[in-house]
C-alpha cells in the first residue's frame, strides 16, 4: 500500500502512525510483520515519540551534525547534500510486529516521516508480510 505525504517546510516530522494502522487492519492479516519504507534519498522513516518540542530538538540534532549551510560536493548538483546525509543517517525504513490484526509498539512510540528537503509530494510504502 502506498502513502502520499504533501509536506509543508524545509524539514519537518511527520505521525504516520495512524494511516500505518488503518493499512494494516484493512489487510486483515494478524500475525506478521510490517515494513514501512520511503522511496526518496532525501526523507526518512523513524520510530519514536511524537512531542512538539521533542521534534524540534531531533530537527536541531541533525543541523548540529549534518550542517544546511556547510560545503558540499553534491551541492554543485542539486544544492541539497545536507538533505542526503540526514537520510543515511536516519534511514529510510522501519520494521513492525503485527500481533492479533495491531502494529506493536510502546506507550509512546510513534512512526514519523521525515522530511529533509520539503515541501514536497512525498510517498510512504507500507508492506506486510504475514508469518
Ligand atoms: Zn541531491
């Protein structure tokens, strides 16, 4: 199944979680698992707490280690390296348990997309395999 995400900025984080959920229900598969993944080089998949300013202190980790305005090679290109490099460090899926027809995760965990070199239209891929 396939998502599509029009983002709004530059960088922004995304809660997928509840359309991951209404996929995996609408399968009726039970037991399995589930891979969410992107298809771009410059957006990311990650798992974690959806809080205001938790998102902005992950959007300020990754200017910290991977600066916008810094030289690059590929910026001769397309002018968005710092884009590229957030990607391979954050990666571009995430895996998930299905157990009894619902995604496992934590009290607190939530899947984000995240958008690196926005605004864009985006897509999200949501495969299940069933065990
Ligand atoms: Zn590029």
């Amino acid at each position: 199944m396939n998502l599509e995400i029009q983002t709004t900025t530059r960088t922004e984080l995304i809660d997928i979680t509840d359309s991951v959920r209404a996929i995996v229900k609408e399968s009726g598969i039970k037991n399995g698992i589930c891979v969410i993944s992107t298809p771009h080089t410059t957006s990311a998949i990650i798992v974690n707490e959806n809080e205001r300013r938790l998102r902005v202190d992950i959007l300020g980790m990754l200017e910290t280690l991977v600066p916008e305005n810094k030289s690059y090679a590929h910026n001769s290109i397309d002018n968005n390296a710092d884009a590229h490099l957030r990607a391979v460090l954050l990666g571009m899926s995430e895996i998930i348990p299905i157990e009894d027809g619902h995604i496992i995760l934590g009290t607190w965990q939530r899947i984000l997309f995240v958008e690196l070199d926005g605004p864009r239209n985006r897509n999200v891929n949501v495969t299940i395999i069933e065990k």
